[in-house]
C-alpha cells in the first residue's frame, strides 16, 4: 500500500540501501522507527534499576567496578539511542514524556525483581545474551542512524554476556548454596528471557511492515530459536539446567525444541502487571525530576556558549 512508500524508496531498501535523516520516507516508517528506537532507548535507562540495585551490595571491588561500568555503558545506550531517534525529528524530552506517561514502552524483562547477587549474572548471560541475538541484526536496518548505534552497542553487551557468564560460572563451581543461588535466578529469568523477544510470529502487529522495511531482518520466532540454540550448550558448560522438560535436541529440524511459552505473561507485563512495572516508573519519573536542575543549569550553560560565541 502507499503508506509502505513509493517505487523508488522500496527499490532502494530492496537494494539494502540506506535511508539517512534527510532522505525522504514514508511518514509510517518514520513512526515506526521513532517508535522501535524510543522504546529500545527507555529499555536501556530503565534496565539501569535492576542492576543499580545490586552496586552497593556486590561481593567483591572487582565485581563492583564491573557492575558499576556496565550500568555506566546501560546509560550510554540509552544516549546514542534518543540521539538516533532525535534524527527522525523528535525531542528526547517528547520520547520521556510518553515514557513517563505511559504512551510508550520499555522491555517487559525489566519489571522483574534482582533478589540476590546471581540475578546480574542471568541478566548478563541471558537477557544481554538475547539483546545481542536481536541487536546483531539491526547493525543492519534500513535506517542508517540505528544501524551505526548498534554497532558500539553490540560491542559493549558482548562484554555485559561475558561478564554474566564469568559471574555464574564462579558460582556454579563454588558452594552447594552458592550453586542453588545461580540456578535459582536461571529458574526466575529464562522464561522472561524468551519473552522479551515478543509475541510469536502470528500475534506481531509491526512485523510485516518492519519486515519490508528492512528494520526487522528475522522474525520473533526466528530470534528466539536462535537464542535457545545459543544458550542451551552454554548452560551446559555452565553446569546450570534450563528450567523446560520439553527442551530437546531435534536432529531433523537442527535446532532445540522448547516448551510452550506463556505469553500471557508477557502481555501482562507489558500491560503493566508486572512485578515491578510500578516501582520502575516511581523511580524513573523521582529520577527525572529530581534532575531537572542538572537539565536547567546545562541549557543555561549552552545558551551563555552560543550569546559568547555570536
Ligand atoms: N516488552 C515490551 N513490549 C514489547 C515486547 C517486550 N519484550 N515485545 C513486544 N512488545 C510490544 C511492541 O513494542 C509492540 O507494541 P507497540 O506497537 O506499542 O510498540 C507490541 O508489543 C507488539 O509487538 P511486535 O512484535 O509487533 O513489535 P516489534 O515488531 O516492534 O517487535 C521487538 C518487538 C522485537 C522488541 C522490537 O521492537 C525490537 O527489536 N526492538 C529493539 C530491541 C529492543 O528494544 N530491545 C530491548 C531489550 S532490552 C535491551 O536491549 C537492553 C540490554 O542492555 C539488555
């Protein structure tokens, strides 16, 4: 249809070409970008809470500093993310508002609790994990502006796997308890992990578009069976079970079956039934306007720049 765009612009993505801010487009690929990015964007600053949560209590200065840079890299996202999306001619102040009020989204795995230290090694290997298996692709979408972001982003978060997968090994090998820790946060954040890719294939409203768009290279489905594949040998190295009965091997799809996932759950807490939805948007608005000043006195700051520099 002609809100897909015209001729030349199609011939253009279907040719993997880029689409950089002052190109013409379509106004629906531009909302759907504004969209897609705004909403990656508040997933990273608002991931920054469950982590934070564990700086002041982490076991060692090592394990401290490393948490401490990876939320810092957290925040970073978040920047090069609104910067993108501040291309499609959006204010980052619009895309907090709607965040704020609830008219845009964030990751559904956000909303859930970090009850003890091995929780920031599943969200490192799973949830950073699962961020890669869907970020790697888009270093490859249609719009010029997100594909470079994610560049440096995949970067970092193959640190932020690593270091999840360092920080479970440790405990796998350790202590009985210290082992019950790390398999108790597997237990608590696979299934999550799994939904974070989104709805299955037939219930995903953008993907169709997004798809012929060039923004979304593999579908839900197809992401997702990739990160089981990729996970299920490194829980075996890890000594750790993946909590599914139905997860197998099958040697003719070559790929791992898994069970069935409950996605009512995750419309649930994308719905804002989640354990934590509530205390993540207190903190994340308290955050804001308790940094208006800092927002105030930097605009004052450049405004003085720019009087001095006319
Ligand atoms: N949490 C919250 N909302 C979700 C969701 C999830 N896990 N999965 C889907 N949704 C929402 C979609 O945003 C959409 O709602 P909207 O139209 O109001 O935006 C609706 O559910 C239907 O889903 P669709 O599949 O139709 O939507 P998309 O085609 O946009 O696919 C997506 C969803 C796969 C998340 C896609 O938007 C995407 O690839 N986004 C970029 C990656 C991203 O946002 N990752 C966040 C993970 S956290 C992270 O990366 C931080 C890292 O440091 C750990």
């Amino acid at each position: 249809t002609a809100e897909l765009g015209d001729p030349e612009f199609l011939a253009l993505l279907d040719n993997e070409g880029r689409i950089e801010p002052r190109d013409a487009m379509p106004d629906a690929y531009r909302k759907t970008l504004i969209r897609q990015i705004a909403q990656h964007a508040h997933s990273e600053i608002i991931g920054m809470q469950p982590e934070g949560n564990w700086i002041t209590r982490a076991p060692s200065l090592h394990r401290k500093a490393i948490l401490l840079a990876k939320v810092q890299d957290e925040a970073g996202h978040g920047l090069y993310l609104y910067a993108a999306a501040e291309t499609l001619g959006i204010d980052r102040s619009e895309l907090l508002d709607a965040l704020h009020e609830g008219r845009q989204k964030y990751s559904s795995i956000f909303n859930y609790p970090t009850t003890s230290w091995a929780d920031i090694g599943a969200i490192g290997w799973l949830v950073d994990g699962a961020a890669i298996v869907n970020q790697v692709p888009l270093c490859r979408c249609s719009y010029g502006p997100y594909a470079r972001a994610m560049i440096r982003i995949c970067k970092e978060e193959s640190f932020h796997q690593r270091q999840g997968f360092d920080l479970l090994l440790t405990l796998s090998n350790g202590t009985p308890a210290q082992h019950a820790m790390a398999q108790d946060a597997v237990n608590r954040w696979w299934w999550p992990s799994l939904m974070m890719f989104g709805p299955p294939d037939e219930a995903s409203p953008n993907s169709a578009r997004s798809t012929r768009w060039g923004i979304k290279r593999f579908s839900n489905d197809e992401l997702r069976q990739r990160f089981v594949d990729i996970a299920v040998p490194q829980s075996e190295a890890l000594g750790l079970t993946i909590p599914d009965p139905d997860l197998r091997w099958n040697v003719d799809r070559d790929h791992y079956d898994f069970g069935e996932i409950d996605f009512s759950e995750l419309f649930d807490v994308i719905a804002g039934k989640g354990y934590c939805n509530d205390e993540r948007m207190e903190r994340r608005t308290s955050a804001h306007n308790d940094g208006e000043w800092v927002r105030e006195a930097a605009m004052a700051y450049a405004a003085k720049k720019t009087e001095a520099a006319a």
